[in-house]
C-alpha cells in the first residue's frame, strides 16, 4: 500500500538514447505488459526499479542495499498495474483534468518565480525533463487521485463513535510529552535580499488575513523544501524551540498563524495544525489524528477489492518471467510471449 500511494507523486521522466546507447533504449522498450488498451514497457519498469533504488539508497548500502532493492522490487509491476487499470477506470469515467494540470504547472511557475508557463517549459528542458512526459505524469497523477476519491474514499464512513471508540481503546497511543503539528512559509535571506524578503513576508501575511488558504500562499511564498508538502513540518517539541518562537507558538489556537519571525535563515510564518497536550490528550485534540487512522485501516483494504475488481474486470497479459504480485487467482493475470 505505502508503493501504491508513492506512484501517486509525480515522476520526471527522461528518454532519449543516442548512439551506442541506442541498442540498449531498444532492450529497454521492451513491452512487458499489456492492460487492456495501454502497455507498460522495461524502461517504464526499469526506471520505478531507479526510483526505488534511490529511496532504499538513502537507508542501506552494499549487500543490503541490493537485497532491499530485489525484494521491493517483486511488485513494482503490480504498482505500474495498479498505476494503468486506475488511469483507465478514470478515462472510462469521462474525468478531465486538464485544467488541473495547468494549475498545478501554474503553481509550479509560481513557487519558482517564473514569468509564464512556457519560462517553465525552457526551465525544465534545460534540466533534461521531457516536457510532454512531464505533463503527462501530473495527468496520470491526477486521474489516479480522482479515482481513488470518487470510487473509494467516498465511500469510507468513520463516525464520531467509532472514533471514541477507537481513542478509549488506544489512548497510550496518544500519549505525548506536549507537542504542535506545524506548517510553515519560509522567505529565505539567502534567495532574496533582507528587504524583499521582508516585503515578501509581509505580503505573504497580508494574502492570509485576506482569506487565502495557508497551502497556497506557501506554494507561492515559501523557499522551504517542506512547500511541497503544503508547508507541513509534521510534530515538535514545544521544549526544542527557540524561546522567541515558542512564545509565539503558545498564543496560537489551532488554525491560527503568527506574524512573519524574523529568523537567522529568513522571515518565518507559523501555523498552528495540532497541539497535544503533555501526557494522554483529550479525545478533542486528537480527534483528527483518530480519524485519519480510522480512514487508513479501511482504505488500505478497499483499495486492494477496488484493484482486484479492476483486473477482473481486464485483460492483462504479461511477458515471460513476469509476475503481478496483486493478481487475486493465478488466472487474474495471464501470460503471453505476443507481449515480446
């Protein structure tokens, strides 16, 4: 399930192969798959098995390294599976998301000061990126979540009972020695001058007593890695920050955001998600918390039926030594060297 919700991030892709690569981008183009209409070639499996490599890279090495890597790497085809029968489902379902996907290239342009979309397009080539991939993995991305939340989430149901039900049950679980779940805007020094950092800062503040959305002044205003994730910087200890920001934290209510801070790497804006009270919290505080837990234990297995319905429901022919680790019954999935 973790792979599974992994495919949903977007991919850059490159491919191009010139002279004596040229044999191997032909290896490499091998089909592997066929998912009723759409293939899924080597190159496509190839490049997942890099991405997974480069996670599992970042925890083990050597030997260890390389086992990780070949047993995580059994259901990388059933996550390109999974990644096709969803696409499809959405396509069938007649889901548009292309004004979506100017949008988040819009964002995109934004978080990096670019004039125009096209100042994007220039950006990203110069990198090595093939645009037309690029676009297409946002599309695939968007497609899944639409499906995910139209033919599943809508029908996961958690009521405020089996919420309290669960927290009487887990309390420990909860216990905490008093921690805030924070998100922040960053405006750095170091990419701005002191005074458009400050400007900057000041406008960011300005456009949320506005009414904007805190997620979006940070795709537009913060210089922090953490933008990528609406800003999120998951839980700390009240006892581990600095005095001056800590001060500022402890008259915040949930939801509420400071004044921009001036800090050694820039100006900073906080924003209070969730405070835990020391010891076990009250169910209030961590409410939340327990439906999000709730929501997971029942989507993890709803997603898997979802899935297993889907590949009934298709044909799915594999090449010669491949194997769909979510195929349901050996029949599920069937083998066939036309896919060569």
């Amino acid at each position: 399930m973790k792979r599974t919700i992994k495919i949903l991030a977007i991919a850059v892709l490159a491919s191009t192969f010139v002279g004596p690569q040229v044999r191997a981008a032909h290896v490499l183009e091998r089909i592997i798959a066929r998912v009723n209409s759409e293939i899924i070639t080597q190159r496509q499996f190839e490049r997942e098995k890099s991405k997974l490599r480069e996670e599992l890279a970042q925890q083990f090495t050597g030997a260890e390294l390389e086992a990780k890597v070949n047993d995580e790497s059994k259901d990388l085809l059933e996550h390109l599976i999974d990644e096709s029968l969803m696409v499809q489902k959405a396509k069938d379902e007649d889901v548009n998301v292309e004004t979506d996907i100017i949008k988040q290239l819009d964002q995109t342009r934004k978080q990096y000061n670019l004039a125009t979309i096209e100042d994007l397009q220039k950006e990203a080539e110069q990198a090595g990126v093939n645009w037309e991939d690029y676009k297409d993995q946002i599309r695939r991305k968007l497609l899944m979540q639409e499906v995910i939340s139209r033919d599943i989430g809508s029908r996961i149901v958690v009521t405020r009972q089996e919420e309290q039900a669960y927290y009487n049950k887990h309390k420990d679980e909860f216990k905490s020695p008093g921690l805030v779940h924070l998100a922040e805007i960053l405006v750095s020094t170091e990419k701005y001058k002191p005074e458009e950092a400050e400007k900057r800062a000041k406008d960011a503040e300005a456009e949320l007593k506005g009414g904007a959305k805190f997620s979006e002044v940070v795709k537009k205003y913060s210089d922090d890695p953490s933008a990528d994730q609406g800003g999120d910087i998951s839980m700390m200890k009240m006892s581990s920050m600095a005095p001056a920001i800590a001060a500022a934290i402890a008259k915040l209510d949930v939801n509420e955001y400071t004044d921009p801070l001036h800090v050694k790497s820039g100006y900073l804006i906080l924003r209070l998600v969730e405070r835990l009270s020391p010891g076990i919290p009250p169910f209030e505080e961590v409410e939340a918390r327990v439906q999000e837990t709730l929501y997971s234990q029942r989507m993890e297995p709803k997603m898997r039926e979802f899935l297993t319905q889907l590949r009934k429901d298709s044909y799915i022919f594999l090449a010669p030594g491949y194997i769909d680790t979510g195929a349901d019954t050996l029949g599920a999935a069937l083998t066939s060297d036309k896919t060569q």
